[in-house]
C-alpha cells in the first residue's frame, strides 16, 4: 500500500509553480482557495491574470527571476478576480524544472489567517475561565437553593389553612426557575452522540419550526450546496445549537420592513480552527436583514447573560457555542444594519488532518 502523503495538496500555504515565462504550470488547493480560482482556469495562464493590478507581484516574480535568488515580501495585498482583497506573506523561489529550464515556485500566506489563529485561541482561552467561573457560582447557588426549596415544601406541609400556600408555592416556583437557568448557563451536560448527519435536514426542520413560530411571516431563503457530504454530529446539539441563532435572527429580521432570513451552506478546504487543520469543513451561514448587532454588545455576545433584549436571558448564543466548539467546530458572526451573517464551521472528519 502506498502511504506515501501528498505535502502539497495538504499544506495551509498556497504553492504556485511558474515557468521561466511565468506562465502557471502547477497549483496547489491552498493557493486556488486562496486567490480564489479553480485549477482548470489557471494551468497554462500567465501569472498576471492571477490577480487584478498584478504589477506589484509581477515585479516580485520578474526580479526573483531575473536575480536567480529568492525574495520575499511581508504584508503584500492582492487584489482577487472576484474582488476581495487578501494581505498575504509572499516567497518566490527561482528553481529548475525536470527539463534544466528555470521557473518560480511561489509561496503565498495569508496574515489575516495567522491573526484569525492566535485570536481564536485567546477566545477559547476566555471561554475556559467563563465555564470555570460559572461552575463554581453553580454549585455555590444549587446547594442552598436545594435547601431553600426543600424548606419550603416542609413548611407547605406544616401550614394551617390554605390561603398561606400560595407563598410557599412561590417560593418553590422560583427555586426551580433559578436552578433550570443554573442549568442552561452550564450548558449542555450529556457527552455528545456523534452520527454522519445530513446538514441540509437539520437547516429544513429548523426553517419549517421558525416559519411557524413567525406564523409565516418570514421568507427563508436558501442557497444549499447539494454535493455536501454527511458531518459527524449530534444531531439534537446542534439543532438547539442553529435554532437558538436562527431564533435571534428571525427576532432581529421582524425589526426590518420585510423580514427575510438566508441559509447558506458550503464546504470549504484547508481549513484550520484552533490548532487543528482540516482537509475538509462544512459551513453553514445563516444570515438576517436585521438591524444589526448593536456596537456595544459585538464583543460581548457569546459571554453568558449579555442580552439587548428586555426579555432575553443572553443565553443562546453562549449555548450555540459551547456545542459546535464541542463538535471541533467555530462559531463566528459579522454585523452591519441589514445585514448579519452567523457562521458554523463544523469539521468533516474528526482527525487531525496534518
Ligand atoms: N441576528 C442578530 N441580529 C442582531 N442582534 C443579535 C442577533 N443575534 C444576537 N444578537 C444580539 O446578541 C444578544 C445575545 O444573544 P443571545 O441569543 O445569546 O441572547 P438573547 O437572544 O438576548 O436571549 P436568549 O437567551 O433568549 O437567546 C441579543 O440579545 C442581541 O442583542
Ligand atoms: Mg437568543
């Protein structure tokens, strides 16, 4: 059996082999998702089709070349084809093809990759100590809340007449609201029971359960990736997990003049969360025509009890959270007026890529 691995097609850095012409003889996945181009449209183009106003790259390429020594350039911005911009760090490497001619074999990273690591880890960082400080406010609160309610039931039994119960009743009403929100901060308890799911099931219940709970108000749309495989998941986790959002979003969308929700799905490549890359991810993207998330609360949604509503115990995003990191996955959110957009990357497979 051959176990030998393909480096190329499995580094995070795009790879792109050039001519002596410049002229693409090879590409790698990491380089098409980054400049956002597809292997068949590249092989035989020249590398100033590659990107808009190439001039600053075609120099790189041309002085690599033309010195026979290898340049690299931090910080560089791209302009893409499909008009996004990327900041990458760039390497460009004079070497000889199999024939003795020499060509360039270029080496592109993102930055905002790099960043987008080290500031996921300090969130997860932050979620620890949140969780660590909630268990222990938990069981502080639980033990004598236990007490208190069974006190309360003794004294019920011991009153004279019924016209006191009605105290004791609320005073047993409110230890189990107390201990029910104690649990729903703590989040879910049950080890997760992972099975290949379907994602677009998941999306299609959720979307006929918020249609009704907006008594068809809403207009869902879709934009389904239908060659998206099976995820590894706990199918009931992660349906609270979209409901919760999917919640807020239609709350958010009411606010609008009409109220439409978008559910996207995709799979993406090369996708690194945390400290783990993975070949394959599946995103979800669920999007509203809200308001947008107020300036003051962006930084702060996902910590437990941080609400804007009058009504909202600022639990669900918290909830959301916990159970697609649970499964390995991200959660994310961007947010302008009329537009904000929820994004869950859940890995495809459960092992370690690299
Ligand atoms: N799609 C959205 N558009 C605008 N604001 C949002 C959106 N999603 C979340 N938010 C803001 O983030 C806050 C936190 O959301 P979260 O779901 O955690 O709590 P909540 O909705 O207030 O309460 P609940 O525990 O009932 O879900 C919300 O109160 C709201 O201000
Ligand atoms: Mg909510």
């Amino acid at each position: 059996m051959d176990h030998s691995i393909d480096i190329l097609e499995n580094i995070s850095t795009g790879i792109i082999g050039l001519d002596g012409r410049l002229t693409v003889v090879s590409i790698n996945s990491a380089a098409q998702a980054l400049l956002e181009v597809s292997m068949s449209r590249t092989i035989g183009v020249h590398a100033d089709q590659l990107v808009l106003h190439p001039d600053e790259w075609l120099q790189d390429l041309k002085q690599a070349l033309l010195n026979n020594a290898p340049l690299t350039q931090r910080g560089m911005t791209l302009n893409l084809l499909s008009g996004h911009e990327i900041h990458v760090d760039l390497t460009v490497n004079p070497v000889l093809d199999k024939q003795g001619e020499m060509g360039l074999l270029v080496e592109i990273q993102a930055i905002d990759r790099l960043l987008k690591i080290s500031r996921e880890e300090s969130i997860q960082h932050a979620q620890e100590t949140t969780k660590t400080v909630i268990r222990s406010l938990a069981h502080e609160i639980k033990n004598p809340l236990a007490g208190v309610r069974g006190a309360a039931q003794l004294l019920a039994r011991e009153l004279p007449g019924d016209h006191l119960g009605e105290y004791t009743q609320i005073i047993i009403k409110e230890a189990d609201r107390l201990r029910d929100l104690v649990d729903r901060l703590l989040g879910p308890r049950q080890e997760l029971s992972m099975a290949p799911l379907n994602i677009h099931e998941v999306l299609e219940h959720l979307r006929k359960l918020i249609r009704a709970e907006s008594d068809n108000k809403v207009e869902i749309l879709r934009d389904y990736d239908p060659s998206l495989p099976d995820t590894p998941g706990d199918k009931a986790q992660l349906i609270q997990a979209v409901l919760n959002i999917m919640r807020n979003a239609l709350q958010a969308a009411t606010q609008a003049e009409d109220c439409v929700l978008t559910l996207r799905t995709r799979s993406q490549r090369q996708f690194t969360i945390g400290a783990t890359r993975h070949r394959l991810v599946c995103r979800v993207d669920i999007s509203d025509n809200g308001p947008g998330i107020p300036e003051n609360l962006m930084h702060a949604i996902f910590v437990p009890m941080v609400t804007g509503k009058a009504e909202g115990t600022g639990l669900g995003l918290a909830i959301s959270q916990s159970i697609i990191n649970h499964h390995g996955g991200l959660l994310e959110c961007s947010s302008r007026p009329g537009k904000t957009t929820f994004t869950i990357f859940l890995p495809m497979e459960t092992k370690d890529a690299q």
